[in-house]
C-alpha cells in the first residue's frame, strides 16, 4: 500500500540525511564529502550541508585523509563518531541482569553482568537492581554519551507491561526503571537474534537454549516480530502430543525435551532429535534455510547438530534443492543484551533527524 | 536500513501519482479533485495533473458528483475506472485449472474452471491447456482490457521453475505459456490468502485443504513469502514422529492426518486434533491470531473447529491473554486463481507510472 502523506521537501531532506548517514556507517574506510555526493547522487553543495549536520550532532567526525597523488593537498575523511555516542543495551533473565553500552560502530564500551537466580524475586526490587546496574554501566561507559536504550525481556510484553514471563513466574508486571531512564522493550529472543546477524547472514532463525527456549527470526536483516512482537515461541511447538507437561500447562512441548534443564537430565541427543523435529517445521512454515544454535546450545553444538540435521533433511520439503544450514551464534549468553544495546544504534543511524531535534531515548 | 538512492524528483512524483490513484480507489464514493488534493496534501494544480495522467491510462474515470448546496455547480468525481482495465488470474492445481478476470475495483468479471485431474499429465500439455483457457477467458471479459497476469501453482518454485509439486508429480518444469503470456508466478497458498484480505482482516493465517495442505500467511496486509516465497508448508509439519509415511518421502506429517484423502477415510475429528496441533505450533511461531479454514475445511468448518479450538487453546502460549479466533474463508477453492487476478491489480494500483510507461504484464 501507498503511504498516506505525500513526500514533502522534509522527508526528503531527512531521508538524505539518513542516506548520508548510511554511507559512512557502511563504508570501510573514511569518505571525503566529494565521495559522500558522488555515492549518493546529491550535489556537493547538499552533500556538504548534510555533513555539517552529522558532525554538529556529533553522529561522525572528520579525520585526516592521506594527501591524494593528485592534488597534493591534504584532504579530510567523514567517519562515525566511535567512542562518541552510545547505546545501552539492558537485559532481565532468569539467572541473570546485564548491562550493555556499545558505540556507534556497535563497538563494546562497557558489559555488566550480574549473576543470580531472579525466579521469585519481587519484580520491583530487581527493576530496582537494574536500574542501579544500568546507572553504573552508563557512567563506566563515559566519555561515551549514550542516547538512549534498550530493555530485552524473556517474556510476552504488551506496552510497558510484561504480560507472562513463565520461566520468571512473573505476570502482568509494569516495567518502569524510574526518572531518565525509559528504555524500549522487547523479547530478548528478538534483540539476541538481531546481534546475529552479519552482512553474510540476513536471513536466518536464532534458537536460544536457555531455562526455556528463545527464538528470533531474521528476513532480509529485519527482526520478524509477528503482530504483537509474541513471534517465535518454538518452545511451545509440541513434539509429542500426550507428552510430559510443560511449565506453560500444555503436554508435549520442545521445552520438556530440549530446555537447559531437560537437557542436564536426559541429554543432548533426544534434545537433538526434539530439536530438529521442531526446527524442521519452522523451516517449512518460515521458509528460511539457515538455524543459529545460541545460548547454552552454542557450547554443546557438536553433540546436537548430528541429530537437528538427520531430522531436516528428512522434514523439511525442499531439503533435497537447497541443503538447511546450521551454524554456531557468536555472542553465546551475551546475544540479547548486545542486540538490545545495537538496536538503539541502529534506530540512531537511521533515523539521525530525530536524535537532532528531540534526543530520542 | 536506508535506501542506497537520494530521494529524487522524479520518484516524488511517481509516489505522488500512486498517492492520488490510491486515495480514489480506497474512497467510498467519487472524489472531487479538491478533495483529492486536501486529503494528499498537495496543491490543487499538483492533483490536478496527476488526475489528467490517471485519466488518460484508462485507470480512472470521471462521473457526475450531485450539484453542492453552496455553490449550485455541477461537480466532477473521480472513480476507479470499473470495467475498465484489469487482471487475469489463473490456476494450475491438482484437480482443476482455472482462469478469472477482475477490473481495477477487485470485482469478478469472468470465471472459468476446467474440472479435471492433471496428476501425472504431461506438463507441456497442461500448459497448452491452460493457455488455451486464459485466452478465452481474456476474450469473454471484452471490453475489459487485461493488463497483466498471475499463476497460482501447487509447489515451490525458483524463477520460473516449478521445482517441485509433490501432489502434481512434478519436478522441474518450465513455466512458459507462449507469446504475450508471461504470467507472474507464484505459490497458489500465497495468492489464495490474498484472496482473504479485507479491510477489517489483515493479519493471518489462511489454511487450505485439498489432496495437499496449503498455507498463505498474511501480516498487515502482506503475503509473508520467506526467502524464496516457499513459506507456508504446512501439510508438513510433523504431527507424530513415526507416523505414517507422507508423499514427500518424511514420517507423520499433518498431510497424512488432515489432508482431503485423510479425511475422507479418517473422518474429521482425527484432522481436526491434528491441524489443531499444527495450527498452534505456527500461531507460536508467527505471532498472528487468526486462522481462516479455506478450501474443503471450508465446508467442513462445523466438524473441524471444536477440535482446532480444544487444541488452540491448550498449546498456544498467549491463548490466556488473547483467544485465538477460527473463522470461515470467503472464497472457497476459488480464492487462489482470484488472489493471483487481484494482485495484478494490487501491483497496477500500487505503481501506476510501470503501466503508463511499459504496459506491464
């Protein structure tokens, strides 16, 4: 469908200046402004402006050019502000509380975790303790000025609300961390699947061994969040139909089979073969060929990848014209946080107008 | 991520002539161009060139407004030019082959089916056939002008390969249907869903029972297509691990259980735990909280939902904060070859300057 504006002169100016924005934070190396023009398509003149703005917001910075065979003069390079401003990535878990800021190149400035079982815990005292945790990380994090940030939540959440977070026994709870601190929420199995995805990998679903059972699911490089941002509950897939019952009431779920505990009870290989099965249908349903073992299936892939495999290709349909591929995460535990911290990176470059006129958190 | 293209004036006008042609075919009656230009935003003499552009394709129309009480003068309105142009739909499936004419306001002009098997028919001769029938049905929609077509196919498909089609036999088949035909192709299960879009339906699930199960899975408007438009395998979906052998070689599928022949022998309550199960496994997945019973469900709807719902219920994660809802296609096993008709109109309506331009098809 159309959009229901018409493009005006200031779209258009915001879009170019996202556009410019866009180009130095996917170049290798530092651009000239005559670079930035001739990339885009603007004149030098717009070009020109548009950098003025970038470097008054303190979104890039300009650094020295080697001299040009040609002209002999010195020329100067436009490129992201590392170590100027920042994102911070929060996280509530079942055994964990971490902070994250990271720069505008997604760099890691500063990483908190706090160890210790959250299950029963009074949810005021732990938003409590995060806050006192988010505070810190911010201030270790300095001279890097963070300008907004992000809470993953191991839950369904509508609002600022967190509806039902099983595994934490927590119900309907308001996620407030008190005076200027208002981060965006989501599911961490959304934000860990987003710090998984590389300028190879665009296209893939990030499964989270945890106490339960997380994933993210990545088309085109954006996170599929479904119509509430509840998408990716693989968890709950039943494997057996009159199966044991799982922490949600219902029989049979991946979670009983393949969740961190079943895990340590029965081993990897029926949570393999459970695994696989669920995956298998995943795949057919979403139509992506590439699963990323996360969490604590990142550390025993070896043992689990024989038997998800065996089942994709007998499951999934199309496994006989395109072979599934399944690869090992890279941030392990840290995924969720780190994704939090970059999301807001990423809101930043590409949309700067807003970080100009109202400093969005 | 930001477009790699400034934007140009050229696209605002091309954007702002699929904004006006939208806005008209949205609107409940005639628009006058003032209105055309107080609801978009743009100048009166903007929307009027626009209007001059859209008449002259033959995509709208002008009709008699009724004089205004202020100011006693005839008014001119502006509508989609019904009976005008349109598009051609077409269907190969396992039982039938089916063509259909819509004009520009989505309405049915000409509907042909041709009943018959085509399981293990030569390919080229189905094709002929098929030609055969949407050349006919093109004739008989006269004075509609068919603008561009669309084939719905049972399988999956690269370019414009039919790779695999399980419940065809088929395997690597060219898709071609000779001079000025060069439909666009896609999954019958994604046109189908399209069929199923209304403005108060917009995010869901259409399942579809036939000898396969099809799945079209539609987010705010959008047909989901996955990576290579291979999403929605349902009928494949492991419901018993070592279950009955399927048509595609796996053990247990959905397809053993509720497909059209499974029921005929089996009877419906067995389908309807089944598809149940399945049904809640993709609503975790995909975070959408419709499911719309199309093709023989349809028809059976009575049978099956009691069973889905017992299902839905106890396996859908969020079913405590939100009840998932079961509803009744529209369309019936027409709702592919329609869908496909459709979305060349959607693609008309959507980027009116590629029919102007090139006459696309």
């Amino acid at each position: 469908m159309t959009d229901a504006k018409p493009a005006r002169q200031r779209s258009l100016r915001d879009h170019n200046l996202a556009l410019a924005l866009g180009l130095v934070s996917t170049a290798s190396s530092p651009l000239s402004r005559a670079r930035i023009a001739a990339l885009s398509g603007l004149t030098r003149a717009t070009a020109s402006a548009l950098v003025e703005e970038l470097l008054e917001a303190g979104l890039v910075c300009e650094v020295a050019l080697p001299r040009t065979a040609r002209s002999g003069r010195p020329a100067t390079g436009i490129a992201l502000s590392a170590g100027g401003l920042g994102g911070l990535g929060l996280e509530i878990n079942v055994d964990y509380l971490a902070a994250t800021v990271v720069d505008l190149t997604g760099a890691v400035v500063e990483q908190v975790v706090a160890e210790g079982d959250q299950r029963g815990r009074d949810p005021v005292e732990v938003l409590a303790a995060l806050r006192s945790l988010a505070l810190a990380t911010q201030k270790a994090a300095r001279p890097v000025r963070v300008v907004g940030a992000a809470l993953a939540l191991p839950g369904l959440l509508r609002d600022r609300r967190l509806l039902l977070a099983p595994n934490l026994g927590w119900r309907d709870v308001d996620i407030r961390l008190g005076r200027g601190l208002e981060p965006a929420l989501d599911n961490e199995a959304n934000y860990a699947a987003l710090a998984e995805v590389t300028t190879v990998r665009q296209s893939f679903v990030h499964v989270s061994g945890e106490i339960g059972i997380g994933m993210g699911i990545v088309v085109a490089g954006n996170v599929y969040r479904g119509t509430r941002g509840w998408s990716g509950e693989i968890g709950h897939l039943t494997v057996e139909h009159d199966g044991p019952r799982c922490s949600c009431g219902a029989r049979g779920c991946l979670e009983v089979f393949a969740g961190q505990e079943a895990i340590a009870r029965h081993g990897a290989e029926r949570a393999g073969t459970a695994l696989g099965t669920a995956l298998a249908g995943v795949l057919n349903v979403l139509d992506l060929n590439t699963v990323v073992l996360g969490g604590c299936y990142a550390g025993m892939a070896s043992a689990l990848i024989p038997a998800i495999q065996h089942e994709l290709r007998d499951r999934v349909l199309w496994a006989g014209l395109e072979a599934p591929v399944v690869e090992v995460a890279v941030h392990g535990r840290s995924a969720a946080v780190l994704g939090a911290a970059r999301s807001v990176v990423t809101r930043v470059l590409s949309s700067p107008r807003d970080l100009i006129v109202t400093g969005f958190r």
